[in-house]
C-alpha cells in the first residue's frame, strides 16, 4: 500500500510540539510536513524562526493543501473547537488531549462518522504506549475482562519518590513540579481527574462502553499521609495510582481510579519514575502487560508521530465494540478491600459503612480499618471528606454477583 503525503497544520508548540518537529524531522521515510503552526502568544520566543507560525485558527482550518490537523494545546474547549471545526473541513486530526476527547467522545465519534474522516488519540492514553491501537485491533476477537494500570506518569513519580527516597509526600509533589512532570496547580494529575479521563477512553475501546466524565469514581493521591506509608513499607508494599475496569460476573462493568497497595508478586509493583503499566486479561489469552514512558515531551511526540504514521496508510479506528451494542451496565455493586484512615473521633462511626472488617487501629491523633466496603458506600464516604481520609484499595475478590478486586489506597 502507498503513503499518502501528509501536509499537517500544528496547534501548540509547548514541549510536545517541539518534540513533535525533533521527531519529524529525523523521521525521512515518512512523508509528512509541518505547513504551518498556530499559536497563542505573540511575544513568545520559539526554537524555530517566526516564519513558521501564525496566530491565527483559520490559516490553517482555511487551507485546503492542509490534509491533517494535529491538536496539542492545553485548553480542553478551545480543543474542541478546533478538532470540530477540523472535522468539518474534512480535515483527518491527531490529538493528544485526553480531557477534550473524554468530555466530547459521543459527539467526535458523530463528527467522525458524519464527515467520514478519521480522528486518532493514541497520545492521549500512556503517551509512548500503544494501548489503544492494541485494544481496537488485538482484542477485537478476544473475550476482554479486564484491563488496569498506571496511566498517569506525574503521580507515579511522586509515589515513587516518597518509597525510593523516603521524600513526604509535599517534597516529591515539588521535585515533580520541578522537572516539569506536574503542574502549578498539580490537582488534575495528583486528584486522579487525568487517569479517570483516560480511563473512559480505555473502556470504550475496550469494552465499547461510552462513559460520561461523572460516571467514573476518582480519589488521588492527594490526601495520603504517614500512617499510610509506614502501613505500606511495614508490610513491603509500594502504593500505585491505579485506573481500572473489569467485568463482574453478573455481566455488569465496574470502573474506578483509586490508589493501590501493591506488592512484589504484582506486575505494577516495578512500574516506577514516569512510566506507565497496563494489564490486560482476556478469556482465552489470560493477562499481557504492557509497559512504557508515560510523561515527556518525546514519549508523548512519539505516540503523535505513530498516529500520523497510520493517517498516511489511511488508518481510522473502527470502533467495533461500541458499534456491537452489548449494552453493558456501569455498576457500583461491587465490593472492595480497603485502607481507611480517619481521625480518632471517626472509628466507630464509619465502621457501619463496612461489610465486614479484618482490622482496625486507633492512636491518639488517628487510626485506619480494614475491610470490605461496597463501591457505593465509598462513594458516600468520600463525597463527606474534608481531607482527613485517605482510602486505599488493598484487593478485590470474586463473587458469585459481587466482585472485589485488588489492593486499593483511597486518600
């Protein structure tokens, strides 16, 4: 099959689009150029000459030599605007914002239909790392059951640090922000709001489910303190941000991001620094791993270029579990292991919220339980937090129509 020549519009050239120019320029045998690139502030000054940029939108959308719009700013409605107006234009387009596809999925899946061009966000899910490519074309004709992982790079190098180093939790968030992996305002990363995003693009291409942003319960790593890590280096445990989403034995789905006691027999437990950590199980081929860089302008570049690599062979996700209609339900009966600290005046309050209880510790100033609690009971419990829990999942068990599954840290 021949290449199709590509001429691209850029929007955004932060350190992503920079290292989309590095990657493309010492990648000959692929026949794209970058025509032209858009950006914001005027005043800024760029790695390239001025000749290469325009401030304004419609140089490019206007083009009609511009075959492919790739989008990789940071403003998730200003996103939109330009993937749709793209779309329309009949313009293929390559994203990296995993916000922007999240909260439109339903209406880019139409766009995408009704103008009959492709729209391709590799990017937008554990940059390096092929996984939904894998997802739309491996596990099409497996039985998928479950898939869970790191996703976000950020919060896993500030886990990381505070085991390998023994950093506080404010420490390793500051190195983060330091070296660019977590912003200012680093609450989209450290809340879990950025894994719950690319989780609702991992269901729908792995199980067809389409997920609005509020379906899907999220608790970072925001809140956990020291009982939690002295619980967790006591017992050889490492603590992971965890996005996952499995099929229960009713038939029902149940999706979740919550942080993770995990131990050494656990293929997350050595998915360090920035990297990211994806498992799969399937009926038929049992589990693969996948495992890549999860932050950084050439991880995040090199999952853009592959995306335009296929728009020159005239890719396009087909979406086939979306289209196979199986009417799956997302649940909240399901009924996870938990961490729970709380503070001293708490501890029999909140035992009423769990099904049953392994263990329970009070000091003079805190303590935490263990125990079974349903997805719906957490809920209820985190919507009254003010910052004095912190939960973590500890293990999911299967039932006969409940599941439970694996170590969880909610904080």
């Amino acid at each position: 099959m021949s290449r199709k020549k590509l001429n691209i519009g850029l929007f955004g050239f932060g350190c992503v689009g920079f290292g989309l120019y590095e990657v493309l320029d010492k990648t000959p045998g692929l026949k794209a150029n970058i025509k032209n690139i858009c950006v914001k502030d005027k005043n800024k000054a760029r790695e390239i000459g001025a000749e290469n940029f325009t401030f304004d939108k419609n140089d490019i959308l206007n083009d009609d030599d511009i075959n492919v719009v790739v989008e990789l700013i940071d403003d998730a409605d200003a996103a939109f605007e330009i993937v749709s107006a793209a779309l329309k234009k009949g313009k293929a387009v390559v994203s990296a914002n995993k916000k922007m596809v999240a909260e439109h999925f339903t209406e880019l899946l139409e766009l995408q239909r009704e103008y009959n061009v492709p729209l391709l966000y590799e990017a937008a899910c554990c940059a390096s790392m092929p996984i939904i490519r894998n997802l739309e074309e491996y596990y099409d004709n497996d039985l998928l059951e479950s898939i869970e992982g790191i996703v976000n790079g950020s919060t896993n190098y500030i886990l990381t640090k505070t085991f390998a180093e023994n950093l506080s939790y404010e420490e390793a968030l500051k190195q983060a922000q330091d070296k660019g992996f977590a912003e200012s305002n680093p609450i989209l990363d450290t809340g879990g709001f950025d894994a719950k995003y690319k989780l609702l693009i991992l269901l729908a291409h792995s199980f067809g489910y389409i997920a609005n942003p509020t379906d899907i319960f999220n608790i970072g790593i925001d809140n956990i303190g020291g009982l939690e890590l002295k619980y967790a280096r006591e017992k050889g445990l490492k603590i992971k941000l965890v996005a996952q989403a499995f099929k229960g034995a009713n038939g029902n789905l149940s999706a979740f991001v919550i942080p993770k006691f995990v131990g050494n027999e656990d293929r997350l437990f050595t998915v360090d620094d920035v990297f990211n950590g994806i498992i799969t199980k399937t009926s038929f081929a049992d589990t693969h791993f996948f495992v890549g860089r999860g932050a950084g302008a050439h991880p995040t570049a090199s999952a853009v270029l592959s995306d335009i690599s296929a728009l020159s062979y005239d890719y396009r996700y087909e979406y086939k579990k979306i289209y196979q209609q199986e009417d799956l339900v997302l649940s909240n009966q399901v009924s996870l292991k938990v961490f729970l600290r709380h503070t001293k005046e708490e501890a029999e309050s909140l035992k009423e919220y769990f099904d049953t209880i392994e263990e329970s510790y009070v000091n003079n100033e805190s303590g935490y339980i263990t125990g079974n609690i349903s997805l719906e009971n957490l809920k209820t419990l985190q919507s009254q937090n003010k910052g004095e829990r912190s939960f973590i999942l500890l293990n999911i068990e299967k039932e006969k129509e409940t599941a439970v599954h694996e170590s969880l840290i909610l904080a």
